[in-house]
C-alpha cells in the first residue's frame, strides 16, 4: 500500500513548522547572548581581546545571510540577519574605538 501524500504533506509542514520556530528562537538566544559583550565594551569601555577581524568576519556573513534572504524573500532568514548586522556593528565600531 502507498504512503498517502496528505498525511506524509502534513507531517513535513508539521516539521518545517517546529524548525523554523526553532531556528528562530536560536536567532533570538544567540542575539542575546551577544548583548553582554557589547555592554562589556560600550560601558566598561573594555574591547581587550575582541577581534574586529573575527566580527568582520560574522558581519560579512550577516550581510550575505540578509542578501540571500532578500532574493528568497524569507523574512526568517532576513530579519535575524538585520539584527546580527546591527551587533556585529555595535561590537566592531566599540572594539576599534576602546580597543
């Protein structure tokens, strides 16, 4: 007997579901967990350590992240990378300022 395509349709929509929510929270938790160092810089005025080489590197990414979301029009994909652009920012711009 053949699978039937609506169950098996549904359970992938269930599954794409759970991911994208997952995926988003993950963007949220990682974005948070990133405030600490720019608090760290920007009212410690602390950057020792920081790389700028290293968050120019994770701007590049956000930056091609929030093109390719754009081409997609994923907003799960593009509105993380506009909030990963804005910290990356924060971190660089802090670093080479106290650094």
């Amino acid at each position: 007997m053949a699978p039937d395509p609506t169950t098996l349709a549904a359970r992938e929509s269930r599954s794409d579901t759970l991911l994208r929510r997952a995926l988003g929270g993950m963007s949220i938790f990682t974005m948070l967990m990133t405030i600490p160092q720019i608090f760290t810089i920007w009212v410690g005025h602390q950057a020792a350590g920081v790389s700028v080489l290293s968050w120019g590197a994770y701007l590049a990414s956000a930056l091609l992240w929030l093109w390719f979301g754009l081409r997609q029009q994923d907003k799960n994909i593009a509105w993380p990378c506009v909030g990963w652009i804005v910290l990356d920012a924060a971190v660089i711009v802090g670093a080479l300022i106290y650094g």
